[in-house]
C-alpha cells in the first residue's frame, strides 16, 4: 500500500515539474533535450500548452549598467589623457618622479649611515 501511494506521489510531483518546466521553456522560446524531455513527461498536459501558448524569443542578455566608480575612471583616464599624463608602462616613471625618488634614496643611505657611526 505505501508503495503505491509513494509511487503516486512522486510521479504526480515529476507530471507537475515537467509541465512547469515546460511552459516556462516554451514561454522564454528555450529550445533544447530539457525542453523535449519535459514535454513528454508532463504528457497530456503538456499538449494544451504546446497549442495555447504562443513561443517566447530566447532571452537576450544586456551589458550591466555603469557605476559611480567607472564612471570615475573613465573621467580621470579622459582627464589624463588631455593632459598628456596617460599611463605608463610598468616600472616607468616621468623624470621629476626619478629625480623625486633619488634624492629620497641618497637621504635614506645618508640617515643608515648616520645611525651606524
């Protein structure tokens, strides 16, 4: 008896997700085996939706909308780029910036040997 009545069960609730799945799939225009396996699981059901409801075009995917950091970006990109200060490669620096750095090194090894003696 249990038997019986679990085998109902599940078969009713496989029927009732098959025809979900179905119209769903009919409905966004998804073609494919999920949509051919579902069509034949949720049978006879799944006949009236195949004749009452009109097929969907598939869903198209849009770029997600800009954000304020970007945004920012992109202003300080267009920013640096009408004043000739675009990006560099890796590891060059503009000429203040080494003459910047090696005075802050010469003043480091001054400050190491200062500490030593």
């Amino acid at each position: 008896m249990f038997g019986s009545l679990f085998q109902n069960l599940v078969a009713a609730l496989v029927w009732v997700v098959a025809n979900v799945v179905y119209l769903d799939m009919k409905r966004k225009g998804i073609h494919g085996f999920t949509r051919f396996a579902a069509f034949w699981a949720g049978t006879p059901t799944t006949w009236v939706t195949f004749f009452a409801i009109e097929e969907g075009r598939p869903p198209t995917f849009e770029a997600p909308p800009d954000d304020d950091e970007s945004r920012l970006l992109a202003e300080i990109r267009r920013d640096r780029a009408h004043r000739g200060d675009g990006p560099r490669p890796v590891g060059e620096a503009r000429s203040d910036e080494r003459t910047h750095r090696a005075e802050a090194g010469a003043r480091a090894g001054r400050d190491r040997a200062g500490d030593e003696s």
